[in-house]
C-alpha cells in the first residue's frame, strides 16, 4: 500500500509539473516554451522532471548526452524569457548561464568520448550546432539590457560558445570520415551554419547603428568581430578540407553571399583584417591559389611571431606587465604554424591553410593586445589628463545653465565621470588594454555632451533673437496701422503704405489683404488708364491719381447714355486682366530624402516669394529636418513621409539640419537652402 501511494505521489507531481508549463511561445525562432523559470516557487519542479528524464528513463549514452543538450535549450529559453522581461534580476540571468555552461561542457566531454569510441553521434551533432546558434542570438539579446556587471559575464560566455564551435566543428568532420554523417547531412549543417551567422551578422549590424550607448556599442562591435570570425573560419574550413570538395560545389552561391556580408561588414565598421579579406575576395571570385598563399600567410606569421617577442621584451625591461592572453594567443599560433608546416611537407594544401590562417589570427590578435597595451602606456596617461579639463569645462557649462539642462545631458555627464574612474583604476593595475578601450568610450560621451550643450546654447540664442526680432515688428507694425487709421482718404493711406519699411510693409505672394476699394492707376507702357476694383494692382501698372477723373467722366458718359447698366451693375460685370490684383504665387515641391548621414538633394535653391512645398521622408533610421529660419522643426520615422510648407520671403542661404540628438552620425547631417531673388 505505502509503494502505491509513494508511486501516486510521484505522477502526481510529474502532472503537476506540466500543468504549470507556460503556453506562451518564446520569442526565438524554434526555441522551446521557456516554462517554469527560477522566479516561480514551483521551479523545483521543472528540475526534478529533469533529473528524472536523465537518470530513470534514459540509459543508452548516446540518448543520455542528447537529453542533456535538450536540457540546457531549456534553461536557454528560460535564460531568454527572463533577460526579456525581467532584465534587471541579474543574479538569475548570471546563475542560468552558468548552468547552461555546466551542462554544455558535460555534454562536449561526452560527445568526444562517444567519438573516440566510434559511436555514432550525427543527431546529436546537429542538435548541438542548432543549440550553439540560438545560444549567439539570446546572449547578444541579453546583453543589451543586462547590468555592466552582467554584460562582463556575458561577454565570457560569447567567446566560449566560439571556443566550442571550433571543436564541434572538428569533431562533426571526424564523424562524417568515419561515415556517420552523409555528405548531405554534411550540407545541411554546413548550409544552416552559413545561413544563420550570416543573418545574425546582418541584425547585430543593424542594431548597431540604432544604439545611443557608447560603452554597450564597444561591446556590440567587440561581437561583431567575434561572429565575423565564427563565419570566416566556417568559410575557410570548408574551402580548405579536402573532404568537403562535393559539399564545396553545392553551397557555391550560399558561400559567396556569406563572403559579400562579412567584406561589408568590415568595410562598414572599419573591422578591417587584411590577409583574410584578401583570401575570401579570392574565394569569392574562384581564384584562390591554396599553395601560395599558405606560403604567404607562413612567412607573415614568423615575422608577427619575431616583433611581438620584442615588443614583449621591450615592455618587461619597462616594468610593465604583459597580459597573459598575449602568451596563450602567441603558444597557440606557434603550434598552428609548425602544424601547418608539417602538412604542407606531407602536400596536405587544405590541411595546412586551415593551420596557417589559425596561427595568422591568433598572432594577429595576440599583435593587437600588444598594441594597445604600448600605446596605453605611452599615451593615456596624458590624454586622461586633457578628458578631465574637458570635463571640467563642460560642468562648468552645465552649472552656467541651472535648471534648464535637460536630463540626458546629466546623464551623460555621469557616464563620463564613471568611465574616466574606469581609465584611472585600469591604468594603476597596468591593464592598458582595457585601459584604452573605456577611455576611447569616455572620449566619445564627452564629444557627444559638447554636441549637445553647442546645439542647447544655439537654440536658446535662437529663441531669444527670434521673440525679440518678432516683438520689435509687431510693435512698429502697430504703429503703422494706429498713423494708416488716422488718414481718411485712399491715397494719404496708400502713400504711407509705400513708406513702410521691410518686414512690415506688405510684399507681393505674401498673402496680402487688398482694400476693396475703386483704384485709379495708368500702365505703365501703354500709359493707359483703367480703375482696378481694389488696392492691388498687377503687374505693369501704377496707381495714378490723374487717371481717377478721366475714368469718371468716361462712366458717367456710359452712366447717361440710354440702356445703360448702373454703375452697381457696372462694377459686378467688371471683368479683365485688370480685375487681377496681383501674380499668381509660384508653388515649388521638393521631394528631400534623409539617410544616412546626409539629405539629398542638397542644396536646395528657390525663388524669393516661392510657396515651398518640403515630402521629406527617412529611408533608414529615425531622423529630424530643422529649418530655424522658417520655424519648420519635424521628426521623421523611416518610411514615412512628412510635409513642411512655408514661404520663401526673403533671400540669402539658410541652413538646415538633422535634429536628432546623438552622436552616431546626425550631427553631420547638414544642408542648405538656397533662396534667391
């Protein structure tokens, strides 16, 4: 009786258990529900049912590694949905990678001894390459909003997914040797390895340029570089194993897409990597001579090998201490370069070109800590000093202003204070690497706080010209209507007119209010006379007062004659040329499209007392148009379009500008409006 309740008890916990499986789907593509996370007081749950999955109804090694992998993409999704939706509970999000981390290091050590023992493992090597993609993408979401404390961790486990996916890689090309993969399953991981850095790769550029924060933006480009790599070396593995010829020639079109994205990319960022961008530009165009370019990338890597052992010594006689990444990195090009010496004696090509270009990146990136390190110490020092006087100045701006600074520029005046303490606490400890990269992070908040007050002093003098300026025609433009009103006839009142001076006298195209009042006036040419039906006269005539008494007697002549209209009828019948007060105003539209960094067409040239009609539309990120001149200020969406319309009233040049603030770009965003007489 005590076994039956014992076993009821436990179905009954295992219902439990699902019942309380979230419904809601992840928001990564095929990652499992997230479920129970750690928040939830019935998460002991989820873990018994793992436990019971591993050890009770799973006996075969090759099942049991596979239910492993299973269960780390279920702390990957749960690692998801709270970096999602609670970002801020950072020692949950840190304890669920390190469990994942735990999990996936048993699951490696398992997956080469079931290797060594000849066991087929393909279903597991696939589960595993999938687990390892989705893994890049949840930790790059995560560290967008998790705590600099949180991202440090991150980031260490970005590079060990890299790590892993070089030894995977390694393995899945032993399993398909000893006939366990088809050269189709072959293709189809290779292709879904392509395909998805590839994406990943074009996202994270993407979101790149949308982020404001400078310190989570070095991070996001340090990610970049890493993924640029993981798609690199997955090129150059397949171009150089001579066992992957019939996989080569099926993916030729996906590998050429995959090669065309990462060239961007480093052009775009500036993550420029000579050798290896010259070796896939050869790929790319099917002119890569295997031979000779591994003898190439040998002689470059024994000559990096040879300057960096001197710039080593250098630093030591100096007192300076030389991180110990440098000495792993250049261990391990030593290794890679004789291996691949030892198979270009055998004739192995593939072999030792995969071997030359690991020994070349791992000097390569032993040879750029080096370099920051002797620049760091030569350098920061220094250049911290002349960031604190700039800082200064700046707080001395911000203290100016009062209460009217706005509270990103407080914000980022903090930023700078805590990255400039970063620099100094780094350089004590002789970590100049580190050293330089937070001080390259301060320089550019503190150019960015410069922007903004320059922007913040120009608007508020902005302002104040412009309410006097207007103040000042208001009132004069008061008194000329209080000295018009005193004047009873037409012409005292027209001729005060004409004295008006500029702004306030009346212009022609201004949306001018014309007096409807009978006008006497001569052409100018023709010296004819004509009565206009109100105070604005076209073009070609002037208002004579001479003509006024020529034209009554012509009507009282008309007037007396028999059947003749009365001279009501007379003014409503009145038609012609002279009935046009004045030109037609010309209207201009102007279709102006904002990108990155720069408005086009620019510039812009109108004509004086032009009606200007501005479609602006953003094609890329979110932008803004500002024409002070003309009070036209307007925020533009991409895709969108927006409409601005004013009026050309005066000549000149006039500027105008992107009014986002941000330092990616916008502030270059400048042009100019044309107006001419």
């Amino acid at each position: 009786m005590k076994h039956k309740y014992i076993i009821l008890t436990f179905l009954s916990i295992l219902v439990l258990s699902a019942n309380f499986v979230s419904v809601k789907a992840a928001e990564l593509e095929d990652l499992p529900d997230a479920g129970l996370t750690p928040q939830s007081s019935y998460y002991f749950l989820d873990r018994f049912g793992d436990w019971v999955k591993l050890n009770i109804f799973t006996f075969n090694a090759v099942r049991k590694a596979e239910v492993r992998a299973g269960i780390a993409e279920e702390r990957l999704a749960e690692l998801n949905e709270v970096s999602e939706k609670t970002p801020e509970q950072t020692d949950i999000i840190e304890k669920l990678e390190e469990k994942i981390q735990e999990i996936v290091e048993k699951v490696n050590n398992e997956t080469e001894s079931l290797d060594g023992k000849n066991k087929d493992i393909s279903r597991l090597m696939e589960i595993l390459n999938s687990f390892s993609l989705k893994r890049h993408e949840v930790l790059e979401r995560a560290m967008e909003k998790a705590s600099d404390e949180a991202k440090d961790k991150i980031e260490k486990a970005l590079e060990n997914v890299y790590e892993q996916a070089e030894k995977r890689r390694e393995i899945l090309l032993k399993q398909k040797e000893k006939g366990f993969i088809s050269e189709e399953k072959a293709r189809l991981i290779i292709e879904n390895n392509l395909t998805k850095l590839k994406e990943q790769l074009e996202r994270r550029k993407e979101r790149i340029e949308e982020i404001e924060d400078e310190a989570l933006k070095e991070r996001l480009e340090n990610i970049i570089e890493k993924k640029l790599e993981a798609l690199e070396n997955e090129i150059l593995e397949l171009e150089s194993n001579d066992n992957l010829k019939e996989v080569r020639e099926n993916i030729r079109e996906i590998k050429k897409e995959a090669i065309k994205s990462i060239l961007q990319t480093r052009q775009e960022l500036r993550l420029h990597s000579t050798t290896t961008e010259e070796v896939l530009e050869e790929i790319h165009e099917d002119r890569l001579d295997l031979k000779a370019r591994v003898l190439e990338i040998i002689k470059e890597v024994e000559e990096k090998i040879s300057a960096i052992e001197e710039k080593i010594n250098q630093l030591k006689a100096d007192g300076v201490s030389v991180p110990a990444s440098v000495d792993s990195l250049l261990t391990n090009g030593k290794k890679h370069l004789e291996n691949g010496k030892a198979a270009l004696g055998e004739e192995k090509i593939g072999r030792a070109f995969g071997q030359a270009m690991a020994a070349l990146k791992n000097v390569r990136n032993a040879q750029n800590i080096l370099e920051r390190v002797l620049k760091g110490y030569k350098e920061l020092p220094e250049k911290i000093l002349g960031l604190k006087e700039d800082l200064a100045e700046i707080k001395g701006k911000i203290e100016s202003l009062g209460q009217a600074i706005p509270e990103e520029i407080k914000r980022l005046f903090r930023e700078a204070e805590e990255e400039i303490n970063k620099v100094e606490s780094l350089l004590s400890e002789s970590d100049f690497r580190e050293a330089w990269r937070h001080f390259e992070i301060a320089k550019k908040i503190i150019k960015k706080l410069e922007h903004f007050l320059d922007r913040l002093e120009e608007g508020e003098e902005l302002i104040e010209e412009t309410i006097e300026r207007q103040r000042e025609i208001l009132k004069d433009r008061l008194e000329r209507v209080k000295d018009i009103l005193r004047f009873k006839r037409l012409d005292e009142r027209e001729e005060l007119i004409e004295k008006m001076p500029e702004p306030i006298r009346p212009k022609q195209g201004e949306g001018i209010i014309c007096a409807q009042v009978l006008t006497p006036a001569r052409n100018i040419k023709t010296k004819e006379c004509r009565v206009f039906k109100n105070s604005c006269l076209a073009e070609g005539w002037q208002r004579d007062l001479d003509c006024r008494e020529k034209e009554n007697n012509e009507l009282k002549t008309r007037l007396d004659s028999p059947g003749s209209e009365t001279t009501t009828d007379s003014l409503r019948n009145f038609k012609g040329e002279e009935d046009t007060p004045r030109d037609e105003m010309t209207t201009k539209t102007i279709d102006l499209t904002a990108k990155q960094w720069e408005f086009s067409p620019n510039p812009i040239k109108v004509k004086k007392g032009t009606k200007v009609i501005l479609n602006i539309k953003s094609i890329d990120v979110n932008h803004g148009f500002s024409l002070p001149e003309f009070n036209v200020s307007i925020d533009l969406k991409p895709g969108k379009t927006e409409k601005a319309e004013f009026l050309a009233s005066k000549s000149g040049r006039f500027p105008f500008k992107c009014s986002v603030f941000c330092g990616a770009g916008h502030q270059t965003m400048t042009g100019a409006l044309i107006i001419e007489d």
